[in-house]
C-alpha cells in the first residue's frame, strides 16, 4: 500500500529503540536469523498498531491494543504456536517501546510473533521455539484520505479459509495483497480490490471495503474470506451511533459501480473514499457526505477527541512501563 500512503522516510527515519525478545533494543540490533523459519519461510503472525498524538492532551494513544493482542492470541492458535510472551507482557512492551521512542506525533507499530530455528531435518515443525520483535516508526494520515483513490480490481482472487486462514494476520498471507496490489499499480490505478473465490467481493489490500447503497452502509461478511478487522468494527460501531443503516452480506463487483459511495478502512489506511474503480466513476467521483461524517468521527475516535470513545484509547506516557524480562 505504499503507493497510497504518506510516511516518514523508511528505515532511515526511526526512532532509535525497537524491542526484540524480551529486550529493548537500538534499532539495528533488532534482527531475526535468516534461517529462522520466520526469516525463511515467512513463518509468523502479526500486528499492525496505531497510535496518535494528540497535543491539547500532550499524550500518545495507542488504539485498540487490547484488541489487537486478542487478535494476536487468536493468530497464534490457529497457527499453533506457543506464545512467548503473555498479552500483559506485550502489552507492557508495547506501551515501554512508544514511551521509549518518545514520538510525538502519529505513528505505526509492528509486533511480530515468528517460528524460530526449525528442528533438523523438520523445517515446518510447529512446536520450534518462537520469538517476538517490535519496531514503531512516525507515520503521518495520507493524502488519499481527502481526495480519494482510484481501485481497480485485480485478476488475483482472495486466499480462501480452506487454503489458509484469512480471518487472523499471517505474514505469509499478504503475498496474495502482493500480487494484486502490484498488477493494479501497473494498470495505473492506486488500489486493488479483491473477489473471493465465489466470485463476491473481498477486500482491498490490507483494508476492508463499504458501499453505501439508497442510504444502506453495505460490507461484506467476516466468512467472505476478509480478515476480522478491527477498524472494521469500529466503522461499524460509529455508523450505527451516527444512525447510519449497516447490513453485512455478500457484495457484487457491479453493484460497488453502481454504489453512491465506496470507501476502505484498515488500521494504516484509517478511512480512504474510493471515487472509481475500474474507470467508473463512483457516485459524482468525490468523497461523499456520509464517507466524510465516518471519516471525521473516526479521527476523533482514534485521537481520543471524543468522550464516546476513550475506552477504545490507551495513553503511553502517563503510564509506567518496565522492562519485561530476558526470554520468556
């Protein structure tokens, strides 16, 4: 998604510490072997975190960490994977590496869980030792949020749930985003769109897709081979306070053309308003009004703006964080 998003230079403009197995770390000692199956094969799971700055607060908040730990566990399960650390323990690590950093502006943070060394002889072993990293580097709202995206859907269909796992963040999985992404980007459009293998709608590389329809907020459903996202239910959740008409079910390739209004959302996207996809202009080819209400709402949400979300909100330097220990 890096051909629709706004960030600071990367990896020469990070912050000085990351944290890896237990410990914090200066950045370019924060390394995982190759031959780790995490570095091999692209064996882990992960998170992407956000976390906003807000200055009439002076304090960082990172969004829906709880959540997205919870989803982490999850990821681990399916994959079998002995966790190596527990949530509080991430948690604490998460919190210590933004305080460390001391970022002062909105940022983005990874925590990767990923498959150690593999036994002799058994590469694909699932009880290997496992491991954890952290990196957060600034990283600023793209401009796309304000004039929009062009999408094209891509000939690449969406991984389906019998083949691997969609609904938790494997790190293998995003190959799959890969392809579409880069054979759209070709075709001079700015973001891809994905078909499951039903020929429905999926989601867009890293962001999931509504459609408003005669006044309906229309998504598709958690079992249309999308991932269980987490700024997913959030738009959910602030449509249905704005009084907003959502319905999950599945969605076709034609009626997004015939949509009033289509936009993304994913943690690094936030809200972005798709004006075309394929070439067809969507609704008059401007971010709709309804598109800009959830948009605004979302950007207060996040930045802990508003009483009706602060519990969605976890504040970095009025909290004490300390060093988890070595291992683990």
């Amino acid at each position: 998604m890096d051909s629709i998003l706004t960030m600071s230079t990367y990896p020469s403009d990070h912050p000085e510490y990351a944290w890896l197995d237990g410990q914090f770390v200066k950045w370019e000692d924060c390394r995982v072997h190759v031959r780790t199956q995490g570095g091999f094969f692209g064996a882990n799971v992960f998170e992407g975190l956000r976390a906003y700055w807000n200055a009439d607060h002076e304090e960082l908040y990172v969004f829906r960490l709880a959540e997205h730990l919870r989803r982490l566990e999850q990821s681990m399960k399916i994959m079998r994977m002995t966790p190596p650390y527990t949530s509080e323990e991430l948690k604490s690590a998460v919190i210590g590496l933004f305080a460390r950093t001391g970022l002062r502006q909105h940022a983005q943070a990874n925590l990767v869980v990923y498959f150690g060394f593999p036994q002799p002889g058994d590469p694909l072993a699932s009880t290997t030792p496992t491991g954890a990293h952290i990196t957060a580097v600034p990283m600023g709202r793209s401009p796309m949020t304000d004039k929009g995206i062009r999408a094209g859907v891509s000939g690449w269909r969406r991984l389906s749930d019998d083949t691997m796992p969609i609904r938790i963040k494997i790190g293998s999985n995003y190959q799959n985003s890969r392809l579409a992404q880069n054979e759209v980007v070709a075709s001079g459009y700015d973001m891809a769109l994905l078909l499951n293998s039903k020929g429905k709608v999926s989601e867009a590389p890293g962001a999931c897709i509504f459609a408003l329809r005669d006044g309906k907020l229309i998504t598709p459903p958690t079992c249309a081979d999308i991932l269980e996202s987490i700024t997913r239910l959030c738009v959910l959740e602030i449509a249905r306070v704005m009084g907003v008409e959502v319905v999950e079910r599945d969605l076709d390739r034609s009626e997004l053309y015939l949509s009033d209004e289509v936009f993304i959302c994913g943690s690094i996207a936030e809200i972005i308003p798709v004006c075309s996809i394929d070439g067809i202009t969507v609704g008059d080819g401007s971010p709709g009004a309804t598109t800009r209400a959830i948009q605004r709402a979302y950007f207060d949400a996040v930045e802990c703006r508003t009483n009706s979300f602060t519990h969605w909100c976890e504040p970095v330097f009025s909290q004490k964080s300390q060093l988890i220990p070595t291992g683990g």
